[in-house]
C-alpha cells in the first residue's frame, strides 16, 4: 500500500514496500530526492506526479537532485515507464542529476537517458564528491537527507471545514485559515512558525481556490500572529505568487511584527512582485484597504 507522509521539515515522503522516496524541496527550481531500496512499481507514477505538481506550482523548470545512493536497483518495467515518462515531459526539468551507487546502475541510467533522449539534461554520477559539487554549483550548498527520514514519524496536517466556510490546514506548529468572502476575493489568517512544516498543502489550497474563481481573486493575509517566518518560505509565497499572476489580482498582507516586513521585502524584491504583493505595518491602513474594496473582514 502506497503511503504520502509529510515529515517535521515539511519533506514528503512516499514508500510502498521496501521502496520509499523523499522529496524536499532545497530552493524554488530546486528539489533533492532520496531513493531508499528497489522501486519494484509499488510507487505507481506517484513520484512522477510530485515532480509534475512542483513545476505548476512555480511555473519553473525544475533542477532535480536524485541521491539514489542507497538504491540497489530498478526492475524492468519501472525502468520503462519512467523513460517513457520522461519522454513527454522534458519540459519540466532544467536538469536532473542522479547519484548512483555502483557502475552497474549508473551504466543502467545511462541507457535511460539514451531511450528517453534526455541526454541534454541527465548527468549521472557515481561518485558523491561530484554530485555535492553539482549541487553547490546549481543550489550554493550540498544536501544529503539522514539516513532516519525512511523511518521517522510523520507530522499529521488537519485540515477541517467550519460552519461559516472557513478552511483551516493546521500542525502542531502553526495554521492558515481560508474564507472565500465573494467572487473576487478571499481572506486568510496565517498563525505561529511559518518554517514549511505544513509543506506544499496551503500552497495547493490556494491554487485550488484561484482555479475556482471567475475573476481574478485578490487575497487579504492577517499576518498579526504569526511568530516566525523562514526565509526560504517567503521566497517561496513570493516566488509562487509571481507564478499565479494570472489568476491573482493582488495579495494585501498586514504584517506588524518587528524584521518579518523586512525580510518579505527581501524577498518581493528578489521575485520583482512589488506590484502584486502589498504590506500594511498598521492595521488602520490594512482595515481601509479591505473596507475599500468592499470586504467585510478586518483586523480587530
């Protein structure tokens, strides 16, 4: 039976028999997987799928890391179908490059790459030092997933639906909640550590929420009890925001809370989505926005 897991770093975990794989997403445009055992096709396309869902979140093609180090093999079929895979979807790879952990499966890759004509875009390895140095070049750092994550406990994501509409996707560290206000817009409350512990799920809330809309949607975030926000997370928001401009208006967020602004800035600036995303400091101004355009929401 297949599993989907999300670990306490937000990594999703598939495993099917003695086959598990780890996706872990290092930067936008950029994923690291670890193969664990032989995929004897127990997995189905679902480690395809989560390559496919990465590439529409951002709309970028991805640089995929497959640290296959600790796989001692691949049967026919599954062989197959993954060339077969990769044939209709070059489009979403900048790059792949895999880490082998013997001659004999490195040569079996390389006859992969040849059936599937991805020659441009597969490099294998098999040698760690050159893979990491691959990774430095394309990532600026190196990345090897420990050798627990086949076996840790996953961190359970609730998602529940209350009596006025709202949506709430939450952890044992932080929470979003969605309220669809009318056609054209949609509020949200983003609470605690906001690390990516709840991995691509609000992410995939929200796709599902502008896919719905007629219009495009403007989103309203009360960001006024969030603790933390990581980096990498804001790049990411800002990162997808970009990417879904086309179906989002504008996103309004009231951030209050000391260096958080700071660094979302940061952030804006580097994905040049200082005309799509709004900050309010002051609740007075982010109340006044939503009270302009009509929305009942606001921030006591």
């Amino acid at each position: 039976m297949l599993t989907k897991d999300v670990l306490a770093d937000g990594s999703t975990r598939l495993k099917a028999g003695s086959c598990a794989f780890l996706f872990r997403r290092l930067a936008v445009g950029v994923v690291y997987t670890a193969v664990q055992g032989t995929d004897t096709g127990a997995l189905g396309t679902a480690p395809l799928e989560e390559l496919t869902a990465e590439f529409n979140r951002f709309k970028r093609p991805v640089t995929w890391f497959v640290d296959a180090d600790n796989a001692p093999g691949v049967v026919s079929s599954v062989l197959e179908q993954w060339t077969a895979w990769f044939l209709s979807h070059r489009n979403l790879f900048e790059r792949i490059h895999v880490l082998t952990n013997s001659k004999h499966m490195n040569l079996t890759m390389e006859v992969a790459k040849h059936l599937s004509n991805m020659q441009r875009l597969m490099i294998t390895y098999d040698d760690r030092v050159a893979f990491d140095q691959a990774m430095q070049k394309s990532y600026g750092g190196s990345h090897k997933a420990d050798s627990s994550w086949c076996d840790e406990d996953s961190k359970p994501i609730s998602k529940s639906l209350e009596k006025d509409g709202t949506i709430s996707i939450s952890n044992e560290n932080s929470s979003f909640t969605f309220k669809r206000l009318n056609e054209l817009a949609l509020w949200s409350t983003i609470c605690g550590v906001e690390n990516g512990s709840l991995s691509n799920v609000p992410f995939d809330h929200v796709d599902t929420e502008l896919s719905s809309a007629s219009k495009k949607l403007t989103w309203y975030v009360d960001c006024s009890n969030v603790t933390r926000l990581d980096q990498n997370v804001l790049e990411s928001w800002t990162e997808w925001a970009h990417a879904h401009a086309d179906k989002l208006d504008s996103l309004h967020m009231y951030v209050p809370s000391g260096a958080i602004p700071i660094l979302i800035d940061i952030a804006m600036s580097k994905t040049n989505t200082h005309k799509l995303i709004h900050l309010y400091r002051d609740k007075e101004s982010f109340n006044k926005v939503c009270s302009r355009n009509s929305v009942e929401c606001l921030v006591p």
